[in-house]
C-alpha cells in the first residue's frame, strides 16, 4: 500500500503486514491521505510546553492557550476525514500547569529537550486568559470541547494510571500518577470489542508500567507498548489500519505490527523518522530470518 510517491516516505513489511512512513508536518502528510482509510488512530500528540523536539514548525511550542487547541484540533479535523466510519481515536494528552513565574533560574539537569528560553506558560498575564499563577491549564478539557464543537464523539475518558512512574517534585499538590486516554468516535456505530475489559477490575482505568527512557536516548516521551496493545484490543478489527500522525519512536506501529495490524505513521522529526526506519526494517528481517 502506498499512498504518496515522494523520497520522505518509506515504507516495509512485517509478518505479513504493511507499514508506511512519512516526515513531514502532520497536518501536511494528512491532507494528501485519502478518507476514509483507517480503522482506528492511536497518538500522543506534543503537550504544550512540556519539550522541545527541536524542528521548525512543531505543535507544543505556541504563544496561547488557543493556538495549541487550534493547532491540535486542526490535526484532528484531518485525522477524521481520513478515519473509516467505524473507526476510533485513542488521544494521550496530558496537562500542564501555568507557572507565571517568569524566566527560570536553574537548568533542568533532567533534559536538554526542556531547556526552553522563557516558556509562554512562565511568563506573567495568565496567559492571556487569566490564570493565576501554579493552575492547571486543562488542556485535555479544552481540546475536547474543541473537538466536540467541531464534530467529534467524546464516549470516555479512560485513565492511564501511570504505574511506576517517577515521582514529580511538589509538596503543597498530590503528585500526577495518571493521564488521560481520550476515545473519540466519528459515528455513533463504530467498531468496539468489549472481551478484554471484561477481563479486567475496572474497565476505564489502565494501570500500566510507564517506560522509563525513550528508546535509544531519543526523547520522544514514548508511551508503552501495552498502552498501545489495549486501544488494539478494544478498537481496531483483526488486520485492521491504524495511524499515527504523531509517531515519535514509533510505538504505535510496532505494536500494532507485533499484533497482526498494518501502520501508517508521520512525524515531523527527522531522526525520529530515520530512527523508525531503521527499527521497522529491522524488525521484518528479523522475522523473516
Ligand atoms: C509525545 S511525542 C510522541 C511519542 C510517541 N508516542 C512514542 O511512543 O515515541 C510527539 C511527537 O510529535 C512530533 N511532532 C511535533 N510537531 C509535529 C508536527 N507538526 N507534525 C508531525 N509531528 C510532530 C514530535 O517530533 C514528537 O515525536
């Protein structure tokens, strides 16, 4: 299956399975997709102000509270048109807090990927919608209503209980253990296999061991393979089509090989894209061998 002809896309096979890549800007490589294609899309998008993945034109970095909701939410317009009737959306997208506090003194040790300049959310003004200072932004609730605006079906919020994960360093809040897992349906009949929740104590929470460190050191914040498993497992048919615009290390599409589906993924990094490249091939011949 190739659906652009152009020497930023690749694409390989795995078990039987297709897999195709592009990089480029999300929005950009979407619009050239045809409608209609996917069964089900699984994605972590940037959150705002959290990294800096170091390309021009990346979501996450914008001035306002609304140029990241717009940002985000233009990306989804496209990822429904090109979703099958039937299909799901699984979006992770966490919150950050307004500090307020202006330019920071320290370094963060923990990361080159969040050394910023002075950060939209540090600067004073409530950023321009008056939030005081050391507020949650509630960016997944702004999104959402945002995408409910502009067509979507929200049917549940399930939280991503991040087991192990490590602890954040604040003493007058409880510490985040979770993120939000956002199911969106395009139609009010979609496909939707009940049989794994069954298995499970609670059908809308998901303990699941955090990765520890992205993939050979390339800080792409990957979320876990078994995350990925499960939106698999409820969402998309047997042999079924999944994308990720936002592919990072890749984990959306390896799972998804690893378990009997075809991948389709864009990321507007370019050694990310090379990264997946090579971990994909490899991956095949290492199952053809
Ligand atoms: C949170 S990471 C995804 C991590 C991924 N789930 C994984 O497991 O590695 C978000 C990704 O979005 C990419 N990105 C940022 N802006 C983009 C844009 N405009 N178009 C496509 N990708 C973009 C970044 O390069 C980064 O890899």
């Amino acid at each position: 299956m190739s659906y652009i002809n152009t020497p930023i896309a690749f694409q390989g096979d795995y078990a039987g399975y297709s897999w195709e890549i592009f990089n480029g800007d999300a929005l950009e490589i979407l619009k050239r997709l045809p409608s209609e294609t996917f069964d089900c899309i699984i994605t972590s998008p940037p959150y705002f102000w959290l990294r800096d993945y170091g390309t021009p034109g990346q979501i996450g970095l914008e001035d306002s509270v609304e140029g990241f909701v717009s940002s985000i939410c233009d990306v989804m317009d496209e990822t429904q048109r090109v979703m099958k009737k039937t299909g799901l959306l699984f979006l992770n997208l966490g919150d950050t807090y307004y500090s307020g506090k202006g330019q920071s003194k320290g370094i963060d040790k923990k990361s080159s990927k969040r050394r910023f300049g002075l950060r939209a959310v540090d600067k004073s003004g409530g950023l321009g919608i008056g939030l005081e200072p050391k507020s949650m932004i509630g960016m997944p609730w702004r999104v959402s209503i945002e995408m409910l605006k502009r067509g979507w079906t929200l049917r549940s919020q399930i939280i991503w209980y991040r087991k192990a994960s490590l602890p954040e360093a604040v003493l007058d809040r409880p510490r985040r253990s979770y993120e939000p897992l956002l199911m969106f349906s395009k139609s009010k009949k979609y496909y939707f296999n009940r049989k794994p929740l069954e298995e499970t104590e609670q059908e809308d929470m998901w303990t699941i061991v955090s990765r520890a460190k992205s993939a050979a050191g390339l800080g792409t914040a990957p979320y876990p393979d078994e995350l990925v498993k499960r939106c698999l497992d409820v969402g998309c048919p047997e042999k079924g089509i999944i994308l990720d615009p936002f592919m990072g290390s890749g984990t959306t599409l390896r799972a998804a090989l690893e378990n009997g589906r075809n991948a389709v993924g864009i990321d507007l990094n370019s050694e990310f894209f090379q990264f997946v490249k090579k971990e994909l091939t490899e991956l095949g011949l290492k199952n053809v061998l």
